[in-house]
C-alpha cells in the first residue's frame, strides 16, 4: 500500500472517530463538520423563522451526528407538520423540508374553532387568509374523514358548501352558499349525492332550497 493511500486510509479513520459523539453528549460542539446553517423549505402556514430558532440548538453540532428523535420532537411540536425529511449538504448546512397538513373544513367545538385536515387531524386554529372560506363542521363525534373522502370520489363542490352538521343520529346535512340544504339519510349517502348532483344545477330545480333525502327512495322539496 502506498504512503499516499495509507494516510489518506488513516486520515479517514480519523474523521469518523473524532467526529462520533455518543448521544450522551450530543449537546458538545464539534470543531469537524458543525453546522453552521439551518434551512426550512416548504413553510407556507408553520413560521420558518420560529421554526429555524428552535432547531437552533444543532449550530455548531456535527452535521454527520444528529439526534434525530430529539429533531423530531422539536418539530413536531409545530402543529401544521405533518412530516418531514432532514437533507445535509455538506460541509455545513441542514436543510428541513416539510410536509404541512392541509386543512378542508373549520370544526366548531362549542366557541372553540379547529381546522380537520385531508387526513381527518384536529388542527390548532390560527387566522390564515387561505383558509378563511372552508366549510364550517357542526356536530359532536363526527365521522369526518370518510365523508370526506366520499365528497372528493364524486367530485361533490365542495368549494360551494357552507356549513355541514353531523347530526347525532350518525347522519349529515350540507348547506350550500347559495343556500341550499341537502338533508342526507344515514345510509347510502353517496348514491344520494350522486343523485342530488344530477338536479344540482338544472334550472327546473332551482326554485327548491330544501332537497330531503332522509326516507328511503323517496325526496322531497321544498
């Protein structure tokens, strides 16, 4: 083996063993590879500023060596993360990308408001001008996230909805902006939608604000 090749083997041997920190004492700053900049990518709702002040614990820590559960504690105290992923660019730099939850809807839980994302998450309620118009969800226990799902799979405007109300019986009603209200059965909800829709926009319907679905094969108007 050659002089050139053993010192560059040894110098490498060196950088992992000077490097390694036990977890023990991940709080002791590194003079090989520290981290010198912390980037956040993909903040539209969480504060990236904010964000990047709590991580801000990792400057000066070796970038190789990074406690990732005490990472992940950190950020997802942040209520809108849904995930994320830690990207080091080398030789100094940590880069957090994150995936936020998407809020669809405003749960009203007494004066309390929550937002319910794609996923059926409660979600802290916080004023952000994108999310102002989102239906607002009435109802205890409500069974959102499957109902939800049903709404997307027939392409139901979803945009045009007003309010929804669960009701205890384990049945929804949907209120239109244009102030419509469609009162579902328990059962089969989704057949029914898909036939409201057909009636939705035709003129011959448009002097009814009450579509009634709730007995069986039977709507009645009003």
């Amino acid at each position: 083996m050659s002089k050139s090749l053993k010192f560059l083997l040894l110098f490498f041997l060196l950088l992992i063993f000077s490097t390694y920190v036990p977890k023990s004492q991940t709080d002791i700053k590194s003079i090989i590879l520290p981290i010198k900049n912390i980037q956040v990518r993909n903040a539209k709702v969480i504060d990236e500023v904010l964000l990047i002040e709590k991580l801000s614990y990792l400057i000066g820590k070796n970038i190789l060596f990074i406690d990732k559960d005490k990472v992940r504690s950190t950020i997802m105290k942040f209520d809108f993360v849904s995930s994320f992923q830690l990207k080091k660019i080398y030789p100094q730099t940590l880069e957090v990308i994150i995936d936020e939850k998407k809020p669809v809807a405003i749960y009203m839980d007494g004066k309390k408001k929550l937002f319910i994302s794609d996923k059926g998450k409660m979600i802290n309620y916080i004023e952000v001008k994108e999310f102002t118009n989102l239906p607002i969800i009435f109802g205890k226990k409500i069974k959102f996230k499957n109902f939800f799902n049903n709404l997307k799979k027939i392409n139901f405007p979803i945009n045009e909805i007003k309010t929804l109300h669960y009701l205890d019986i384990g049945r929804w009603d949907i209120v239109f902006k244009n102030g419509i209200t469609v009162k579902l059965p328990k059962e089969n909800y989704r057949d029914i939608l898909q036939k409201f829709l057909l009636v939705y926009n035709d003129s011959d319907f448009e002097k009814y604000k009450i579509f009634d679905y709730r007995i069986k094969n039977q709507l009645i108007l009003n």
